[in-house]
C-alpha cells in the first residue's frame, strides 16, 4: 500500500542551488547556537577572571557559572515566546529572530569591557548576553525542527529530522576543537588577556552571515498553506494547553530524559571524568571522537524512521537507557579507551531520540501550534532535567551517594518509556492533515 501523499514542499519546486541555501542557512545557525553554547562552559575559569574581581578565583568561577545557568532559567522562557512567534508569523521569521538573538549575544560578549575597567557593569553586560544566548536557544532548536519537519520532501521527514542534533554536534565539536586550539596557540596569559574573545567574535560574523541567508529563505508551504485557510492563532500556546495538554505533557517527560541523558554523556562526561583525576586534553579528545561517531550515525537513524516509524526508535532508546545506564556508570574508568567505548555507548542509544526525536514531536501536532508544541515541553524537560544534571550529580558525590545517579536517570527513563507508548507514529502522514 503507498504511503498518503504530501504536499510539494517549498524545496522540491526551487533550484538546486536555492535549496542547498536554505539548508545551510537552517543547519549552519543550529550549529552556531551550539557552538556559542558550550564555548562559554568550556572557556568559565578563563571569562570568570574578567568579568568578576580576580582576586578570588574560585568565587569568580563560580559566579561565571551562575551566568551560564541564567542561559538554562531564559531557555524556556525562549522556547514559549519565540516559538510562540513561529507559529503566529512564520519559521522564517522566528528563525531570524533567533539568529539576531544569537548573533547579538555573541558578539556583547567577545566586545564587552571587562570587571577591571567598567567595574559590575562587566558583568552585568555578561548577564544580559547569556540571557539573550538562553532566549535563542530555547526557540532556535525547535524552529529549525519544524521547519525542517515540515520543509522535507515526502518520505524523508526522518533524514531531514536528523540534521538537527547532527548540527547541533558539529557544534560542540567545533567548540572542544577550538578550545583545545587556543590552548595549543596561545600562552596561558594571551588567552586570558584577549585569545577567549576570538571564539565569540567569530560566531559573532558567522552569525550575521547565516542572518543574511534566513532572510533570503522561503517560508515552508505547510504554513502559507496553513495561514490561507485557517488564519494564524492569536495565542499559540492558549491553544497548545487547551486541546493538547496531554500531548504536551508525554513530550516533556521525554525530553526531561533526554536532556538529562545528552548533557550527562555528551558534555559534562569530560569534565566529571577530569575531576576524577583523568588529563582533561584526553577526556576532550576521547569525546570527540565519541561525538563523531554519534553524528555520523544520526542520518542512517533517521533513513530507518521513514521506513518503519519513530515510536518504535523512541521506545527503544528509552529502554535501552533504563537498562544501559547502571552498567554504563558502574564500568567508566578514567582511561581514554574506558571513555570512548562508554561515551560512544551511550550516545549510539540517544542516536534513537537524536535522529527522530524533534521530527516525531512536530508531527503530533497541527501546523497552528507545531512550533510551541515543541518548544514548550523541550524546553522545560531540558533546563528542569538536564540543566541540573551536574549539580544533581556533584550534590549526590558530596554526600557519599553519587551512585544513586545512575538510577535517577533509569528511573527516568522508565517513566519516558510509559508516557512514549502514547506516541502515534506519523511518518507517511502528511503534516497538513489534522494529527
């Protein structure tokens, strides 16, 4: 039996060429947004001196990392309110937004003066660029998913899916790669004087360079389609809790276990292992390589979900990570082998919620609300789960019980897989149909 038929997508009647943009402009802003992300974690103890007195490093540190928890406290606010704007408006016009928001916070940040020449206007000027950073990562990830979701040729909605935690990879590779390069080019003293900017700026110009490229975009024809018809809502996310609630509610508890699963094995592994005692250039190293092979596997993922569906991916992964994460905790060593077969382990099983996950969210909900019914409970999931994965995990370690940690996230996991088995599988749907 062939699969219903979707309608022609803005891709599939444009160039070669002008398709080839569009992705770029979608996929080079999400690895940006990732890049800026994890750049100002990466480089803390080195900002922290510059913006705060550097006569305690310690509580300069720590008042650093404050600061980039104000991105996890915006980040949800990012995902209603600019989502929010995608749906009533346009992708197109939410994911110039989020790029201006980008954009802007990189570069406050890479031109700010610091503590010891403006004084608590330094950081104050920090403050204001991470939460800028937050707002557009909470509405950046779910944009470019929905229009993706709904840009994609029929039948390919899983491959086109995947690009987003492909590119959302890149970046945090590309940000590891270029800490590790400052360290190796500059003397410790030219990266705390000036070589930390270097990062911002850049994502700064690349910034204004994927600007320009989104303006130049096509908006999707599932929403013109969907705006010629019905109208835009007034109040997107009124409507979303309104006759969606419980779909709302299955998601987040979802994304609690995948945020929570992602930062723990994808970004603060090397960090915690360096803590342990492990040479923190090979903890990088061994993650990069471990991020590699993740990345490259997200495409075949998503080839797979087109052919048999999403839900039984997700109930997979969820699964898997109820059953894996014990073991996986229980054998990491402080070894550069221990940590490329734990990591890669571990981020093989997301790859069954990195490839299909934002797709699989899209397709459950109407045109009118696609974006903030992924925004909202990925966004919360995310900064109520994952953002406090380390300190959950360093309080747990204080008191003597960090092995409890392990089955918080299984105990999670259990929780996801029962909400999941709600998931109705859309992938030969088309997405201007009624979910």
């Amino acid at each position: 039996m062939s699969a219903p038929s979707q309608p022609t997508t803005g891709f599939n009647r444009r160039t070669t060429t002008t398709h080839r943009k569009t992705l770029v402009a979608v996929s080079l802003g999400n690895i940006l947004e990732w890049f800026d992300w994890l750049i100002f974690a990466q480089l803390a103890a080195v900002i922290s001196v510059q913006f705060f007195p550097a006569d305690d490093p310690g509580a300069a540190l720590l008042n650093t990392l404050v600061v980039f928890g104000v991105g996890f406290f915006f980040r949800p606010l990012g995902g209603v309110v600019l989502t929010a704007l995608s749906d009533r408006a346009g992708r197109k016009v939410g994911l110039i937004v989020t790029m201006s928001l980008i954009a802007g916070g990189a570069l406050l940040i890479g031109i700010a003066p610091t503590y010891s020449q403006v004084g608590i206007v330094a950081p104050i000027l920090l403050v204001v660029a991470r939460a800028m950073q937050g707002l557009s990562t909470g509405g950046e990830g779910p944009s470019v998913a929905t229009y993706l979701a709904e840009a994609a040729p029929p039948g390919r909605r899983g491959i086109y899916g995947s690009l987003n935690y492909v590119t959302a990879t890149i970046g945090s590779i590309t940000a590891t790669g270029c800490v590790l390069l400052l360290r190796e080019l500059l003397t410790s003293q030219q990266l705390s004087d000036w070589g930390w900017r270097i990062p911002f700026l850049l994502g700064a110009v690349v910034g204004l360079v994927v600007l320009y490229l989104r303006r130049h975009m096509t908006e999707t024809e599932v929403f013109r389609e969907s705006v010629s018809t019905t109208g835009a809502v007034k109040s997107p996310i009124r409507e979303l809790l309104r006759h969606h609630a419980s779909k709302t509610v299955v998601l987040f508890i979802l994304s609690g276990l995948t945020g929570i699963w992602y930062y723990t094995f994808a970004s603060y592994l090397p960090a915690y292992l360096a803590g342990q005692g492990m040479d923190n250039r090979t903890s990088l190293v061994a993650s990069i390589i471990s991020l590699s092979i993740f990345a490259i596997s997200l495409p075949f993922v998503g080839i797979l979900s087109d052919r048999i569906g999403r839900r039984l991916l997700l109930l997979t992964f969820c699964g898997l990570a109820a059953a894996a994460v014990v073991p996986i905790f229980a054998l990491l060593e402080t070894t550069f082998i221990h940590q490329i077969v734990l990591q890669t382990t571990a981020l093989l099983i997301f790859s069954l919620f990195g490839a299909v996950g934002f797709v699989t969210m899209a397709e459950q909900f109407p045109t009118s609300v696609r974006t903030v019914g992924v925004g909202l409970p990925y966004a919360l999931g995310v900064a109520l789960f994952g953002g406090t994965a380390p300190y959950v995990l360093e309080s747990l370690a204080a008191r003597g019980a960090g092995s409890a940690f392990p089955w918080y996230i299984a105990a999670l996991a259990v929780a996801s897989f029962i909400a999941t088995l709600s998931i109705r599988n859309r992938h030969t749907e088309s997405l201007s149909a009624t979910p």
